[in-house]
C-alpha cells in the first residue's frame, strides 16, 4: 500500500523490518523510523546498520507523530498497535488531515473503531487487505483525507470492506469477528435483561446474511 517514490514515516517502528524492507525494494527513498521507546530504536538502528542504509533512514524518539513534521513525510505507517490507540495518535495529529498523505494502519485490535474514528473524521478508506502469520488472520488498510464524514451500518464499521471478500484470509477475519457476535448476542439473550446492544448485534448478523 505504501507508494513508490514517497517519503515514509514508520510509526511504531520497533525493529525497522517494514522500513528495512521498503528501502531495500526501491519502494521508498527516505524513512523516519519512530519510536516511543530507546530499546525499540536501539534495535532499529541495528537493522539499519545491517542493511547499510542508515544513510537513508533518521531515527527518531517520537510519541506517535508528535515528533514528526507535516513536511516530512507523504505516507505514513502505522502498525501493530490497536485501533484506538491508532485512532488516538491520529487525533493528536491534525496536520494529517491533508490529501497529500496516505494513511497505512495495521490494527491489532479494535479495527471497529478505527474504521468509524476515520469516517466520522473525513476519511475514505481506500483500500483493505487481509493476510495470514502463523495461522492468524491479520488485516491492514489505507485510508486519505477527503473532508467528507460519512456514516455507516453497524455490519460495515465492525467488518469493514472484508465482507464482500471472498480470500482465505478475509473470510477467516470475517468469521472470527461473527463469531464473537453471536457469542455475545446468545449471551445478552440468556440473561434475560434488556439491552439496546442485543438489536445493535442482531442487525449486525442479518445485514451480513442479507
């Protein structure tokens, strides 16, 4: 997803593979390697030094983006983190609220989230892909500022694009998430109570089965 020819900021960075591998390959020409943490960047700078392309490659101690100047980067890559803290380190970033940049996010957890924090922010999600490692299903999109807000179904915010996928790895994604659906809705309904949450779920699975 990142673009060939840009100037890359890696997020998150820990050991500088995802940097590493986009230098070595001619997709990027430049990167900002961040971290929040010394040893993380510690390991950075041993893979950098490795490859012998610490000459294109500035390591930097950032908290999310608030080390990294809006004129710095054109696609920004933010990975292995859950969505909301994903959602929070582009919150306390505004400057990326610009159509020149491309938003490359990988989360862990919480993807839900993510995906309405960027729509009700004037983002379009441009594109999601899924993959496995190690038998898990893992996903990643990318996502550019248009200035538009839009609202979506429950089904689309929790399941994103992969419900129209047909690809081993976005149906296994897909399942996982359906199966806490209706783990949680069985559970809601055998307690007896009301709960506006049971509906919330409930049009979730008939939208997909639709």
């Amino acid at each position: 997803m990142v673009r060939q020819g840009s100037r890359l900021a890696d997020i998150g960075t820990d050991h500088a593979y995802l940097t590493a591998s986009l230098i070595l390959d001619g997709t990027v020409k430049s990167a900002i390697a961040a971290d929040l943490r010394k040893g993380p960047l510690e390991n950075a700078e041993a893979t950098v030094i490795s490859y012998g392309i610490a000459d294109k490659v500035e390591l930097r101690l950032s908290d999310g983006l608030t080390a990294i100047l809006p004129e710095e980067a054109d696609d920004i890559v933010i990975a292995g983190m859950g969505g909301i803290l994903i959602s929070e380190i582009l919150g306390a970033a505004p400057w990326v609220k610009n159509e020149k940049y491309k938003l490359i996010l990988q989360p862990q957890s919480h993807d839900e989230v993510l995906r309405e924090w960027l729509w009700n922010n004037g983002f379009e999600i441009t594109q999601e892909d899924a993959c496995f490692d190690d038998g898990k299903a893992y996903i990643c999109m990318s996502a550019a500022y248009t200035g538009v807000s839009s609202s979506h179904s429950e089904a689309e915010i929790l399941l994103g694009g992969f419900a129209d996928k047909t690809d081993e790895a976005s149906s296994a994604f897909v399942e996982r998430k359906l199966h806490r659906v209706r783990v949680r809705l069985d559970a809601l309904k055998k307690s007896d109570a009301e709960n506006d949450e049971i509906q919330v779920l409930q049009n979730i699975i008939d939208e997909v089965n639709r």
